[in-house]
C-alpha cells in the first residue's frame, strides 16, 4: 500500500516506508501476471481493494500498490534477543 506522500506502508518507519497500524493483518497475492488481489485477515478475497483498504484503515489516502523495481529486504533478524 502507499500514501498520498508516496511512501509505502510497513510494519517501520525507514526513507521509503511508514508504519501503518493494522496493515500486517492483511495479505496479498499475486495471481498470474494480473492485478494483486487483497485479503482480508481471515483470507478472504476482498472485491475492490483500494475501498477495503480504506475502509480497513480508517484512511483515504491510500491505495494498493506495488514496491517496483527497487528491491527491499531487512539486513537484520525478524527479533532479536532481550538483553540480559
């Protein structure tokens, strides 16, 4: 998903993302070279995927979407250990 600002929705904060509360509930699929399709969180196809996002989120400035050609992964582990 990516905002009006042109940054993508995340479960962080970084140059390119912003963090969405409730965004990681929901799933996407990509279904032969056609348009993504959005479920819902009990994986559930949604029919129109930007109203449901918006509706979902509380946000109107919003819309699915993808990355693109720039690549994305984290250089650190998913958690980390507390401290001792």
């Amino acid at each position: 998903m990516r905002d009006a600002h042109g940054k993508f929705g995340s479960g962080k904060n970084t140059r390119r993302c912003r963090r969405v509360q409730g965004l990681l509930q929901l799933r996407s699929r990509q279904v032969d070279a056609g348009e993504p399709e959005l479920l819902d969180p009990k994986g559930t196809v949604v029919p129109d995927r930007n109203a449901y996002l918006r509706r979902y989120l509380g946000r109107e400035d919003v819309e699915v979407a993808r990355e693109g050609a720039i690549s994305h992964f984290d250089q650190l582990p998913i958690s980390e250990p507390f401290p001792s």
